[in-house]
C-alpha cells in the first residue's frame, strides 16, 4: 500500500502565507454634500445607478435626494414604515413596517420638464405630453 504524504507541501504554503508581507491598497474618497431630511432618519437606501438617495424619516416621510444633494421630491408613507429599500434604477420603493409585519410596494415615476421654446408643434401649445423610456433592450 502506497502512503501519500501531503504534509510537506501544506508546510511549504502556511509558510509563504503566514510570512508574505501585507499588501497596502490606496483608497480615493469623495465627499458628497450633507442630506438634511427634514425628520430625523430612520433608513437610508441607494438607487444601483448612484443617481438617487431615498431618506425615510420619522413619520413616514421620504425624501428623495438628486447626486448634487438636492431634494427631487418627498411624499408621505405610512408612519409606521420604518425600513427603504430600492430597485436599481429607483423606479420601486419596497417599504417595510416591522409593528405592522408588512412590506409595501411603491411604484415611482419621475416628471421632466422641458424646455421646447422654439420648437415647431402641431396643435395647441400647452396640450399635456407623456413621454416613454425604454431601456431595457437587449
């Protein structure tokens, strides 16, 4: 019966990771301006493309934070909601109340003035307009 030793080779790699020097990375930080909800916080949640903050305070208040730190709108939610999360684009909220054992879903749309002076139109000028996105081709 052949005896397989694989003592040696274990030794041989403890050592080199117990002696390699540690490696030092260099961090870049960028400070953003202060958000300063009109309540006091309770959760904080991040849209994934970085473009919006979502603040819920006390009393059921979201406050939605532009990336230059400017309010783009608030809206009241149930007061007991004391959890925010975010879909990636900031499109859903999902709200959660750990008194009343529920999650809510809140859909989000975002309005966009603008400026068409000059432009040739058909028909009366101030009639309402809805524009459409699509992003998710693939």
């Amino acid at each position: 019966m052949k005896k397989l030793s694989f003592l040696p080779a274990l030794a041989v790699l403890l050592a080199a990771l117990l002696t390699a020097p540690p490696v030092m990375a260099k961090v870049e930080s960028q400070t953003r301006p202060t958000l300063k909800p009109a309540s006091p916080p309770l959760d904080v949640s991040l849209s994934a493309d970085g473009r919006r903050a979502f603040v819920l305070s006390e009393g059921g208040l979201v406050t939605i934070y532009g990336v230059d730190g400017n309010v783009v709108d608030t809206f009241k939610v149930d007061p007991d909601t004391d959890r925010i999360s975010v879909d990636g684009n900031g499109s859903q909220l999902f709200l959660g109340s750990k008194k009343n054992g529920t999650v809510n879903q809140v859909f989000v749309r975002y309005q966009v003035d603008l400026d068409y002076s000059g432009s040739p139109y058909k028909g009366k000028a101030d009639a309402p307009v809805v524009m459409a996105v699509f992003s998710d081709f693939q």
